[in-house]
C-alpha cells in the first residue's frame, strides 16, 4: 500500500495534456463571462440614445449585473467548497448565458435590470472557482503564468464584445449581441463530460475511485494499485469560514488584497462601461471609440500573461504594485485627448494594468489561501471588488453628467490605481516577513 501525495505529485511532474485539457476548458469559459461583461460596455451608447436614460441612470442600470457579480461570487465561492468546484462552475455558466439571451428580449430598462442581476450572479460565481480549479492542477513553479492564460480568455471574451459590436450595433442594435450568448450554451455537455472535478474535494469527501480515475490521466505512467490512497497535502484544514481568512498572520493581507479588489474592479468596469461613450464625447468617431474597448482587452490579456509569467519569476507582489504604478500614468494620460495612435497605446497599457492585475489578484489570493478555504477567500476577494466594480460605472455617471473637463475625469479616474498600488506595496511587505518568520520556524 502507498499513501500519494497528490499536491506534491503535480508540483514535480512535467506539466501535460490533461492539464492544459483544464487550462483550455477554463479559458473558453471565462471567454463566454468576458463577452457577457463588456458587451454591456458595447450598448450602452446605443440603450442612452433609445430609452432616453441621463448618464447618472445609465450608469446605475449597468450596476445590477455588478450587484449579481457580487452577490454570486459571495455565495457561490463557499457553496462550491461544499458541492464540488465542477458543480459550482456548471450552476454558474447555465446560469449567465441563460440571462444574458433573455436580456436581448428586454424592452425596458426595468426588465434588462433582472436579466442582468441574474447574468452577474452567474458570472461573479464562474470566476472564483474556475481560478480554484486551475490553481490546483497547476505546478506551484507555473502557477501563476497557467491561471494567466486561462484567465486570458476573459480579455478575449471583451475583444469579441468590441468587435461584434463594430459589425452588428450599427446595422441590427444591440439585441443580437445578447442572443449571440445562445451559442455557448453548447458548451455545457463538453464542461460536464470534459472538465475534471477538484482532486482535493474529492478526496476530502472520501471519494478515492473517482481521484485515482483522474489522477490517473495527470500522471499515466504511474499505475495504481487497489490498496493505493491518495491524499492531499491542504486537504485536512479548517472548515470554510470568513473568519478563517483573517488567522494565521493574516488579517492585513487579506484586508490589503480586498483594497486592491475593490480599486482595481472599480477601474475595470468604469473603462468598460463609460470609454467609448467618453471617446465619443470628446470628438473621436464611433468605430474608434469601440476598438478602444478592443485595445483595452487586448492589453488585459498581454498583461495577464507577461504578468503571470513575471510575477513566477520575481514573485506577484511586485509586479502586481508595479502594474497599478503603470496604470496610474496611463490612466492619467489618456485624459490629455491625445492622436488616435496615441490614445490606443495608453488604452492598451490601462487594459494591461487593471484587467491584467484582475487576472493577477485572483492568483494572488488563490496563493495565500490553502485548499479548505481557497474558493471562500477567492469568493470574498471577488465580492468586495464587486463593490468597487459597482461604484466604478455608477461614479463615473455622476462624474460625467458634471461635465468636468476631459483631462480632470481621467486624472480622478487614475486615483484608484494608486491607492490599489499603495495596498499591494503593504501587502508585499508583509508578504516577505511572513514568509522570512515561516523559513526561521523550520530552519
């Protein structure tokens, strides 16, 4: 009889079919949860013209879907702790598509409130768990770069959003870009065949067939025997509780990293919701305002990806409060209505530093927190920034029915990145000393 530690056997084994099978499921999902998030950046010029709404109203009607996201990632975080990350995926990805087709059908701001709030509770439940998955089956020494790229396909899902919207809003309005999510809904029968449940829930839950079957396809040239056990290095840990996110040394860093939630998806859905009625407000035309929110997204997804790779290299602390430094200018700058050129360089460094260091954050709570808790912190941390990603599309209503000059919203715009900067530096430092008292207690 062996006992195999399965955490430890994925850290050691070459990185292979079956996870990369993860990593490409997880990135076509957060593809479909992208294209649903920024689509409603796409229409929203379009819904201001046709119902009529103030930009203090616009920017509340796209806060419903925030409050959905809150809400979902509060509850579906801890409930997958408890039912298995695959059924909580599953649940969430049923449950956003379904809403967004149905907001195309909306013929009132009222009725697209509802879809929308429904559409935000599945998606804020999708992400928090499909980064848990990812980050179990990925090696520690790739951890990072893998949940990037899996986390990349929310970027590209924005990309599609902006480039639909290029082809069909001004021809047909914006109801087909919502029935367009029918289309994913053929990915459900892939997911529930295809995707792997979490090999620590499963083991915690006694369920050794089912982890050996898996098990089996992460290392094939390990045969198992009947009298083999499998265990999980976090997988006896303390129950899935708030309050369990704040002990071990703790406490400042998730109250850090919460900080940096909630300015960095403050930035996020504010760019997405208001840059391309902004850019059309300030002279340039249509279609340009619309690839802004396509070079947005490509730099989130570039960023993501050199980020996660950086941030395996020199440690994601660093280049994460490096990042929010570059949003900081970048953010600032594009308020000084720069040429076209231009203006797509700063979008794409913004996109880079703030949908990037989204994609960094997740990583870095799923790296703080062990298996028993993982999904519960990753559910918090999204939550509270789904506060700052409610503020940010309603702030920057208010702000913009002030009529503030160009340069003065962006310059308000960047202040978030900064406080965001100043948390992670905190939450570096802190890093680094838990990490010095932890290599002195077992030297």
């Amino acid at each position: 009889m062996r006992t195999i530690d399965v955490n430890e056997a994925i850290d050691n084994n070459p990185f292979g079919r079956f996870q990369w099978l993860v990593v490409a499921l997880c990135a076509l999902l957060l593809i479909v949860d992208g294209y649903d998030v920024f689509v409603a950046g796409t229409v929203l010029p379009t819904l201001i013209a046709e119902w009529g709404l103030s930009k203090p109203q616009a920017g509340a009607l796209q806060a419903w879907a925030l409050f959905g996201m809150m809400f979902g990632a509060l509850f579906f975080g801890p409930l997958a702790d408890r039912i298995g990350r695959k059924k909580g995926i599953a649940i969430s990805f049923l449950l956003f598509t379904v809403s967004t087709l149905l907001a195309g059908f909306a013929n009132s701001p009222e009725q697209f409130k509802i879809f929308r709030f429904f559409a935000g509770l599945g998606c804020g439940g999708l992400m928090p768990n499909a980064v848990a998955l990812m980050n179990e089956y990925a090696p520690k020494r790739l951890r990072g770069t893998m949940v990037a790229i899996m986390f990349s396909g929310y970027s590209v899902g924005g990309m599609v959003a902006a480039g639909l919207g290029i082809g069909i809003i001004p021809q047909f309005g914006w109801k087909p870009m919502f029935f367009v999510a029918a289309l994913p809904l053929l990915l459900l029968p892939i997911i529930l065949w295809k995707l792997p449940e979490s090999l620590g829930f499963l083991i915690r839950q006694g369920k050794q067939e089912k982890a050996k079957q898996i098990y089996a396809k992460l290392a094939p040239a390990l045969a198992l025997g009947a009298s083999d056990r499998l265990v999980f290095s976090e997988a006896k840990g303390a129950s899935a509780s708030i309050a369990e996110l704040f002990r071990h040394q703790r406490a400042l860093r998730t109250l850090m990293l919460w900080t940096a939630f909630f300015c960095c998806l403050l930035l996020v859905y504010l760019l997405s919701s208001w840059l391309p009625k902004v850019l059309q407000e300030a002279g340039y035309a249509e279609k340009a305002s619309l690839l802004s929110l396509f070079s947005l997204n490509f730099g989130g997804m570039a960023g993501a990806i050199v980020g996660g790779r950086l941030g395996d290299r020199f440690g994601l602390p660093k280049v994460v409060v490096g990042f929010f430094v570059a949003a900081t200018a970048s953010i600032a700058l594009i308020g000084l209505n720069p040429s076209a050129g231009i203006l797509f360089l700063m979008v794409f460094v913004a996109g880079a530093t703030t949908i990037g260091t989204q994609i960094l954050l997740y990583a870095s709570v799923a790296q703080l927190y062990n298996l028993s808790v993982r999904s519960t912190g990753l559910g918090w941390a999204s939550g509270v920034g789904r506060i700052g990603a409610i503020v940010g599309p309603t702030l920057g209503g208010v702000l913009l029915a002030k009529e503030f000059p160009l340069q003065q919203n962006f310059l308000i715009f960047s202040i978030p990145a900064a406080v965001a900067a100043l948390a992670m530096l905190v939450f570096a430092v802190s890093n680094a000393r838990s990490s010095a008292v932890a290599r002195l207690a077992t030297a």
